[in-house]
C-alpha cells in the first residue's frame, strides 16, 4: 500500500479532530495544554498532527468505563 503524491502522513486539525471523534476546539485546547502533539507550521494556529500522535492521547485520556452484570 505505497502513497501517491496527494497522499500524506500528516493531518491538518480538522483531520485530526474527525480521526478523534472530537471537535476541533478539544483538539487545540488538548495542544495548548500539551497533552496532545502536534508541529506547528506557518501561522500561529496552523498544525499538523500524525494520526499516531491522535491514538497515543486518546489511549492516555480515556476513562475505564466499569460494565455491570446483566446490563
């Protein structure tokens, strides 16, 4: 599965919050706070994500969710 040219590892905000399920204002607050990575490119609000970067803080923020019997 090679990549053509229009192809690229990297996700713009709005890629990266639709690859979280989120919202693009969780994503530059996750970023500020520096809790989720991301290179900044360009303007002061112009970054790019790798999707691996998106599971990594998925993983460390999610919450166990305990399943009861019978529900």
């Amino acid at each position: 599965m090679g990549m053509n040219a229009t192809e690229s590892p990297w996700l713009v905000v709005k890629e990266g919050a639709e690859r979280g399920r989120c919202g693009v204002k969780l994503i530059y607050r996750e970023i500020r706070a520096g809790r989720l990575r991301a290179a900044r490119v360009g303007g002061r609000r112009e970054y790019r994500l790798r999707p691996e970067w998106i599971d990594q803080w998925l993983e460390r923020s999610s919450t166990p969710v305990e399943v009861k019997a019978g529900r």
